[in-house]
C-alpha cells in the first residue's frame, strides 16, 4: 500500500515528510522540484508539492477578443500563461508518484484555496474524486503529526465547490469587463491600452471614487479659536475656550478683547475620572493589516506575505483567518515557554499567573483560530519580518495581560469671565500595556496638581483663523476594512484588489487619490453599466458563494445567475462602446502623463522629462525628441520609478525621482549619474578586482543609486559587488 500526500507549497511538504519520517527520509529531486519518500507505521508514503495554483480557469473556445465570454474550462496554468512555465515541473512530479500510489491525503492549506488547489489536482491529476484530509493551524512538527494521524477521511467538497465558483465567477468578471474597457478604447482610439475592472475591483473603485467626490465638492468654512499658554509651579499648561470652535468671528473677537490683557487665570474646577482599558483581541488577518499599516508602515499585501513566509517557516499560525479566538488546546503554556529566552520581560509576567485566559473578541472562523506565535523562535529574522513577528508575539502575550486604567484628567479655568477647558489622559496602572512594549500607541499627558481656587499665570494668548478640512481618504488599510465591513471580497483577496486599483493607474499615493483614469473609469461605468459597481448586488453574490458551504445554493446556479446578469449589463456597454472609449482613451492619456512628467527639461529648457518604456527598459528623455532635444537619461532594470514632480538636486538641480524596491526603502535621488554627489573616490578607479564567476576584470558602472562594480559580460554574467565593500564584523572574545 503506497499512499501520496500533496502538500500546497514545496517549503511545508518538507516540512510534513520530516515529522512524519524523523530521521529515516529520502529525498529525489527531478529538475527544480524535490519530493520525499518515507515510512511511517510500516506505510510507505510519498511527499509531493504543489506550488500554489497548478490550474487556472481559461477560455475554452477562443475567438479573439470577444465578450461576454462564458465557456472556460480548467487548464494546466503553464499552458495558459508563460508566467507559470515553472509549475510544469511539479505537475509532472505529481503525474509521476500518483501512477505509483493507491491512496492520497490532502496536506494544502485549510481554506477555499487550499481545498481548490487540491481539488483540481486530484480531479485532473489524479483521477480521484476524493482523499482523506490533514487540517493544521501550524507547520510545527508536532501539528502536523497530529493533522495526519487524525486526518479527516474525506475532503470538504462544499468547500471545494464554493472555490471552484469564485474563481469561475472572478474570471466572468474579470475578462469580461476588462475586454469590454479595453475594446471600448481600441474601437474609438484606435489604441491597444489594457484597461480592468472585477466583480470586487469595481464596487472597491466605486467606494474611492465616492471619497474622491465628497473631497472635490468639500466647501471649507472659516472658524476661530482661543486658547491660552500657561505656568503653575514651573510646570507649562493650555487651556481651549470652552466654545473649540467659534462660528461667528464677531464673537470669538469679543472673548479674545475680555482676555487679551488678563495675566492670570483661576482654577474654578477639576474633575478626574478612570476608565478600565481591557487587553486588545487577538489578531485576525484584518486587524493585522490595519495595526501593520500603522504602525509598521507595512501595506496589506506586504503585510500577507510576511505573515505567509513566517507561517510557512512554523513561526506562527495561518494568518489568513477572520478568527478573533485562541483556543486552549494551542497549549498557552507551552508556547510562552518557546518564547521566554526571546521574550523573558512578557513570558515571566504571564508564567506567573494562575490562570492564562485570552481576552478573546467576537468573529469566529470554523477553520483557523485567531493569528498566534506558535514558540518556534526564528534563528536570523531581520527589518520589517523581524517587526512583523514581534508584533504578533507582543499581541499575544498583551492578550493575556490585565486590564490597564487610564486617568483623564479636566480643569476649568476662568479667565474675567471666559472659560478655558484644559486636559490630559495618564496611566495610573499599565496592566498589559507592559506586554505590548514598544507597540502601544498611546500618548500620557500629565497635568500639573491643581485644585479648585488655584490661580495661574497666564504667559500667552493665542487667536487662530482656521478652516474646516475635507474628509480624509482612504489608506490601504483602512480601505481593507471598509471591504470587511461591507462584506466584499474575501480575508484573502482583499489586499490584491487594492493592489490591482494601483497596477491598473486607477489610483496613486499613499492616500489612495483617484486618479482621472480611475474617475473617467467609474463615472462611464455609473453612466452605462451601473450593476456593475454596485456593492449590494457584489455583496449578494458573495452571500450566494457563502450558501454553496452551508448546502443551501448549488455552484452551478449561481453561475448561471452571473451569465445573465452580465449578458444583459454588457448588452448596454457595447451599445455605447465608441462613446466610453473616447471618454476613457482622453483620461488614460492624461494619467500617464502625469505619472511620467518628471520635471522640465534641463537642456532645451522648453520641454517636460518623462519617463518611457523603450526596447531595453524604461527611461527619461524630453518630450521634445523629435524636435531635436537629445535629453536622455538611463533609469534602473528593476525595481518601480516614481517622479516626484517639484523636487530639485540641491547640487546639480536635476530633477529628482523615486526609487522603490522589493524589501527596501524608498529612495529619493536625482536622475543625474554625474551628480557631484555621485562622484568615484579616485583610490577605487584604480582598484582591480576580478569576477569570482568567470574571472573577466570588474568595470565600474553607474546608476542612480550610485557607482557599483559590474562584470563586463552582462547579461551572461550578472555579479555585482559595491564599491567599498562591507566590513566583516569581528566576534569579540568574552571576558571572564
């Protein structure tokens, strides 16, 4: 009896072949892909790998760029898109073990893409309609042990459906919407400009673009305040009329008149009060993203694959998850004593309680628990991973903690008749503020002692115009939310919708701004084919996918739904294809126009820097080229350029733009590679120093960033070294 286990992503099916196996483990490797084999009570058993989604919906019957479209088959991704060349090899390692096994156990991920993932690979792999099923929360070896030997003897097909569906439903939309945009501005422009639009992609623009309306029809109003600057025993305080804002100016002027001469304020009344701070929730994924965001500076889709490669690395729980619970069988204990070398402050306060209670919140999720650390301790974890970590340890450990108490303090002052309100908030107990150390974001302010009858003396006075401010935008974590809130999308998709609104020039900035694309976009779509961005119908379908898990709605069904509504939402768009893609073409071409003006031409002084794609890559040249003006200048092969329109090298007076990388800070830097500030130390242009790959001699090449040393044979060789190379830390002897 041979038996197949198929785990999700190659890093976990190591991981699951070693807790099955100990030591006794072979491994076979066929090109790129490894997989194992193993005994475990007498059986013989295979470890194989997915990687993520080996099968992808497509068009069956292609006929160009029609729509709507709505026969779609499951295909092999890497005969679908040469971005998935690269699955090929594990798909045909499974086709491989399979014809040598005669059971199979699903080891993916427990959720709809973990349940999809394995479905499709059974089914069309395979050829089985069903195999036992591991659930786990962790990749420790102990869970994963535990997940197999209590594996589930069938797989949750409801499950399975309900993906299989969404995907379907996703495609449906996304083609069909997509090729509508994009033909509208072909038929009418003549252009090939590839636009989008999804069945949560443009509800989620509808939400934005609503912001953006509410922002641009904003009026500000005028208002006043007064407040005063004070001293009591050498310690400073403020205090705010009791009016904040005065409407009227003939009335604020006249309570600035009662005070502007008054040197001395007296205390009418002080009034302090407590509030009971309970501990925070556990983290679910949302409420990740969001404190991520905040406090780390981390945008949701980092923020999941950070939280995805410590999953994978059993450092901590499945993190996507919409649980708000910590169930007491993780083994609380335990994994605060894996924490306690690492974290030996926050593990030695909660080791020493009696009892270890969770303050738990209210979402629940049938499949995961809320996000937790599971006590394995990463031996080199560094920047935003390492924060990432820390922070889900921290708010673990804050969970447990006791409530704080924080104390307001409100003081009264009467200044010849006009009342000054004057506060502040202090923790008078920290409670589990303690535990959640540097991630608490809270702000003391003390008040100096003050009681009733005290005077003060009055050092300023201070009379502000102000006006009132449009509403804010939406950040990527708080658009998250908003999702949540309204029911769109999914715990996992979410963060690659708001990505795809950037990837598609529909919005830009960290505020989230809608660009003229994005509102040319959303206005047409309202005009033409309204359905397709209402939230309530979007949300229906989703409570229609919920269904299919519960067994109330077939998948098949709610295709069907789909088919008709865009049929007939679609029928209208193609009525008015040559008037929305004239629309849309004038607002696609404004947009990049603004996202590629880098600054004035500092040649021919006449015309504008953009950047441009050519044959080898983007660059920046004048907009004048073909009027003889020869301004070029070379921009890196990766990572993303951003103008920052305005900016000016205070050496060179170039332009400036910004450089973004994977894992990297933004960086801020003038297009000039021979910028003073750029400038070789003569000592390094006359090193030597050979390839350590094909031992040709280095040149020195340039780049925005700088001056690096290169291997002449690129692209054949693609070794690079810095100019001065780092210093090798020396590891200090400890003294006795």
């Amino acid at each position: 009896m041979v038996e197949m286990i198929i785990a999700e992503k190659p890093s976990v099916s190591e991981k699951i072949a070693k807790a099955l196996a100990g030591k006794e483990i072979k491994k076979y490797k066929v090109g790129k892909v490894s997989y194992y084999e193993l005994k475990y009570k007498g059986k013989k058993i295979f470890v194989v790998s997915a990687v993520g989604h080996l099968f992808t919906v497509t068009e069956k019957n292609k006929k160009g760029w029609a729509y709507p479209i709505f026969d779609v088959e499951w295909k092999p991704s890497f005969k679908v898109r040469k971005d998935a060349l690269y699955t090929k090899e594990y798909y045909d390692v499974i086709e491989k073990v399979a014809k040598q096994s005669d059971s199979f156990v699903i080891g993916c991920d427990y959720d709809i893409e973990g349940e999809v993932i394995a479905n499709r690979v059974l089914k069309f792999i395979c050829g089985k309609t069903d195999a036992k099923r591991m659930k786990f929360s962790t990749t420790t070896a102990e869970d994963l042990l535990e997940a197999y030997d209590n594996a589930a003897i069938k797989t949750d097909k409801k499950m399975a459906e309900a993906g299989v569906t969404r995907h379907v439903m996703d495609w449906y939309w996304g083609i069909n919407l997509s090729r509508a945009l994009t033909l509208a501005i072909k038929n009418s422009e003549g252009g090939f400009k590839i636009l989008s639009s999804g069945r949560v992609q443009g509800p989620t623009l509808r939400i934005l673009y609503d912001k953006e309306k509410e922002i641009i029809k904003f009026i500000s109003k005028p208002y006043w305040e007064l407040n005063f600057e004070g001293e009591h025993k050498n310690n400073s305080l403020v205090g705010k009329h009791k009016e904040d804002k005065f409407w009227d100016e003939k009335l604020a002027k006249k309570a600035y008149g009662n005070v502007i001469n008054e040197k001395k304020a007296e205390v009418i009344d002080v009034n302090t009060s407590q509030v009971k701070q309970n501990p925070p929730f556990p983290f679910d994924l949302t409420s990740l993203q969001t404190d991520a965001h905040s406090i780390l500076g981390l945008n949701p889709k980092r923020t999941m694959e950070i939280a995805q490669d410590l999953y994978t690395k059993s450092y901590i729980s499945y993190p996507r998850t919409s649980s708000q619970k910590l169930p007491f069988k993780i083994g609380f204990e335990k994994i605060l004593k894996g924490l306690s070398k690492t974290f030996p402050n926050q593990t030695k306060i909660l080791l020493s309680k009696t009892k270890l209670i969770p303050n738990e919140g209210p979402k629940q999720d049938s499949a995961h628990p809320a996000i937790y650390p599971t006590g394995m301790v990463p031996k080199t974890i560094s920047g935003k991973n390492k924060d990432l970590y820390e922070l889900i340890c921290h708010r673990f450990f804050a969970c447990f903690g006791d409530p704080a108490t924080r104390e307001t303090m409100k003081i009264v002052y009467d200044i010849n008749k006009e009342l000054f309100i004057g506060s502040g908030t202090r923790t008078v107990k920290k409670g589990w503020h303690i535990l959640y150390g540097r991630f608490l974001r809270l702000k003391d302010e003390e008040l100096p002692e003050l009681v009733k009858g005290d005077v003060v003396k009055v050092k300023k006075i201070n009379f502000e115009t102000k006006e009132t401010q449009p509403p804010k935008r939406y950040t990527q974590a708080s658009i998250i939310k908003e999702l949540e809130k309204k029911g769109l999308g999914t715990k996992a998709t979410r963060a690659t919708i708001v990505d795809s609104l950037f990837g598609r020039n529909y919005v830009e900035e960290k505020s989230m701004m809608v660009t003229e694309l994005g509102m040319r976009t959303c206005e047409t779509l309202l005009k033409y084919c309204p359905e397709i961005l209402d939230e309530e119908l979007t949300r229906n379908f989703e409570d229609e996918m919920n269904h299919i898990l519960d067994g109330k709605k077939k998948g098949i069904i709610i295709e069907a739904e789909a088919q008709k509504f865009l049929t007939k939402a679609l029928k209208h768009f193609k009525e008015n294809e040559i008037k929305i893609g004239k629309k849309l073409g004038v607002a696609y071409k404004e947009t990049l126009d603004k996202q590629s003006y880098v600054g004035e031409c500092i040649k021919c002084k006449k015309g504008a820097l953009r950047i441009r794609k050519g044959k080898f890559g983007f660059f920046i040249s004048c907009d004048r080229y073909e009027e003889g003006c020869d301004a070029t200048f070379k921009l890196p092969s990766s990572g993303l350029i951003r103008p920052v329109p305005g900016k000016l090298c205070d050496e060179c007076k170039h332009p400036k733009v910004l450089l973004i990388k994977v894992r990297s800070r933004p960086n801020e830097t003038c297009i000039n590679l021979e910028c003073p500030t750029k400038v070789i130390d003569p000592k390094i242009l006359k090193e030597k120093r050979k390839c350590p790959k094909c031992s040709t001699e280095l040149i020195i090449r340039k780049s925005l960033n700088g001056a690096f040393f290169a291997c002449p044979s690129f692209p054949k060789c693609r070794h690079i070294e810095a100019l001065v190379p780092k210093e090798p830390k020396v590891l200090k002897k400890k003294t006795k």
